[in-house]
C-alpha cells in the first residue's frame, strides 16, 4: 500500500489480508461434497443394478408363464381330444343300458357308464375354469322360474338318495321365483354342491335343499334383494379354519372320504367362479345337525346384467344333457319301439368320422340322414 499526494509518495507498505473462505467452500464442506457425490454414484449404481435384475427376474416370470401357459395348452388340447372318444363310450353304453335286460349286465353298464361320466365331467370343469381363467367364459342370462329348475335338479339327484338310503328333502318358501340367470352354467353349481353333500354324507343321511327370497343382507352378501339357495348336509362337516380354502382351487381336504374317489379338488373353485359370474355370493357354514351347509344367493332382477349378456333366444336353450337313471331308460326303449320315420330330412355337419356315423345311426330310425364332413 502507499499513499500518493501530489508529488509525492510515501513508501510501500505491505500488509497481508488472509480471506476466510465461505462455509460452502471450506474443506470439510468439500469432504461432504465427495460423500454425496459417491453416495449418489452408489445409489445410482444399486438403482441400475436392481433394475436390471427386476427385468431379468419379469423376463424369467415371463417366460415360465409362456412355458406353463403352452403346457396347459398342450393339456387341454389332450383333454379336448378325450372328449370325443368319452361321449363315444357314453353314448352306445346308454343304448345298452336300454337294451340288455340282463341284469348282471345291467350292474357293470352301470359303473362302466358312471366312471366315464365321472371323467367326461372333470374334463368338462377343466375347460370351463380355463374358460373363466382366459375371460372367454361369456354367460348368457335369461329369466327363468328357478323353483323348478332346482326341483328338476333335486329329481335328478332323488335315486342316487334312495341307493343310498339317504333322506333328501326339498323346501321352499315360495312357490314360483324369476330369476336372470344363464341355464347352461348355473346348474353346475347346484349339480357340484349337491354331488359334493353326497360325497360326504353318511349312509341314512339327511340332504335338505332350501329355497327363499331373502330381502335383508348380510356381512357376508352385500347384497339387497336375492334369491337364496341354502343345500344342507349332515356329513362330515368342514372346519372353520378350512371353510375359505375349499374355494381355492386344487384345494382338499385330506380325509379317508376322499382318498378313495376321483377327487381333485376343482369342482368348488369352479362353482364359485360361476357365482360370482352371475353377481352372486357363495359361502359355507355349519350345519345345525352337523355337517355343512352350502349358501348360495344371486341377486334378484336384471339390473346388474348387461345388455350383451342376455340371451337373444331364449327358446332355442336346451337343458344340458345328464346321465340318465337305470329307471327312465326302460322308458326310452318302449318309446323306440313305436316310432316311426319321419318325413323330415337331417343333415349331420361332423368332422369327426365315427361320431358322424353314430349320430347318423342314431337318428336314422326317426329320419332320413346324409352326414357331411363340413358346412361346406
Ligand atoms: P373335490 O370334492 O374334488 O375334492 P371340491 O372343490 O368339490 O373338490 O371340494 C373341496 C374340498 O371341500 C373337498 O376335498 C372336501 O374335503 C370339502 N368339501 C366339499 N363339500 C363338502 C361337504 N358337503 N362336506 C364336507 N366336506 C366338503
């Protein structure tokens, strides 16, 4: 420094200023600087590494769903091609069943028909909890008088109970009830709950099926007005803590009631399925006498239907076809007996050769047959 005045100058004069650097500049602040900075490279880094190993991990999830779908592909393929060749047994073995007096024979028709019948409708529930799996199950809701229906069902089941000397009651608090449901599928879960309190009942047993309209709801429905079908058996029972995995797919309980059969565990997942495609609730309690009691509840009206979901022609629904008892099929062959060709024409539209040919033989003695290979 020096101080000039005019001409003249004073002497130099040195003076030494140190200037603190600033919080952020200081050492430390630079240190803490670093840390962050490789903080965040590592963070980075991890960020990176781990979203490389998710995209493996999907990639690998990914792929073994390609693998399981392809095999349950290929499974179902296999299942579909036993369907034929089952119908084929099915079917002539009701012919004999009709035919052949004798009975001894009759007794080994009878399980023969009744085991492949048992596979023919595993196959079946294969299919259609793949069908619901894929979302192709596409229901078709018509209005129909559901005392009636059940109480068809309850006939069906009536000389499976007196084989087994079962007391199989059927109750309902009214007479006549409309309810949207689709034919088809809805009495899949009537056939699998009631085959289900067969399975599991005891001998001289006691199967009570209830119908009624149920206007309140529970905890359990959430639903307002509904129509509530309670099967009740006095069976073996199902614990509580079993109650909601019976519903689970695969799902069994390991008991000697069902070591024995062809159990596999499917038939109440899919019943469940089909309650719930029609809007419905399905659930299990106890049984006052012992055992379980099955309660299924479907809404009332058609408000919750959609419009693409209502059957377009209603009268051309026919019922399913079910096996028939040893007792109507003596019917059957009297009525054989006394028909006679009709003037009418029918045209068999078949790929499958042999049931071509059968369904032809079938109806030749009422009509005039031509089998074709193709719509073509
Ligand atoms: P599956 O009968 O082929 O094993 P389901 O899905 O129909 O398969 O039933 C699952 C399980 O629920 C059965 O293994 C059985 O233990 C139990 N279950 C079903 N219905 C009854 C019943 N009415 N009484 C006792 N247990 C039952």
């Amino acid at each position: 420094v020096k101080a000039v005045d005019y001409n003249s100058v004073s002497e130099e004069k040195e003076i030494v200023i140190h200037i603190a650097p600033p919080w952020y500049a200081t050492a430390g602040a630079q240190i803490i600087y670093i840390v962050i900075v490789a903080l965040l490279a590592f963070l980075f880094a991890m960020y990176v590494r781990q979203r490389y190993r998710s995209r493996q991990k999907m990639m690998e999830h990914q792929h073994a769903r390609e693998i399981n779908e392809a095999k349950l592909q290929l499974f179902m393929n296999i299942a579909h091609e036993i369907r034929t060749p089952m119908s084929m047994i099915i079917s002539p073995l009701g012919k004999l069943v009709a035919a052949d007096e004798d009975p001894g024979r009759q007794k080994s028709y009878h399980v023969m028909k009744r085991n492949a019948e048992r596979i023919l409708n595993l196959i079946n529930q294969l299919m259609d909890v793949r069908k619901i799996d894929k979302g192709m199950m596409v229901l078709k809701f018509q209005e129909i008088e559901i005392v009636s229906f059940v109480r068809d069902l309850y006939t069906y089941f009536e000389y499976q109970a007196k084989a087994k000397n079962i007391n199989f009651n059927f109750y309902t608090d009214t007479e006549a009830q409309c309810l949207w449901i689709d034919p088809k599928n809805f009495d899949k879960v009537i056939i699998n709950i009631l085959s289900n309190a067969f399975k599991y009942v005891r001998e001289n047993g006691i199967i009570d099926i209830h119908l009624a309209v149920v206007s309140k709801s529970n905890e359990k429905d959430n639903l307002h007005a509904c129509f509530e079908i309670a099967i009740s058996d006095n069976g073996i029972g199902i614990k509580e803590e079993e109650r909601e995995h019976i519903f689970e797919r695969f799902y069994q309980i390991r008991n000697s009631y069902n070591n024995s059969n062809i159990s596999t565990g499917i038939g109440l997942h899919l019943t469940r399925s089909l309650v719930e495609l029609h809007h419905g609730k399905i659930w299990v309690e106890n049984n006052e006498g012992g055992g379980s009691r099955f309660i299924v509840r479907i809404p009332l009206g058609s408000a919750h239907i959609k419009k693409e979901q209502v059957e377009d022609n209603p009268d051309l629904i026919q019922r399913q076809e079910r096996p028939v008892n040893l007792s109507i099929n003596a019917d059957t062959k009297l009525q054989e007996k006394n028909r006679s060709k009709s003037k009418y024409r029918v045209m068999v539209v078949e790929d499958d050769e042999e049931i071509r040919q059968y369904i032809c033989r079938e109806l030749s003695s009422d009509y005039h047959t031509a089998g074709y290979v193709n719509g073509k």
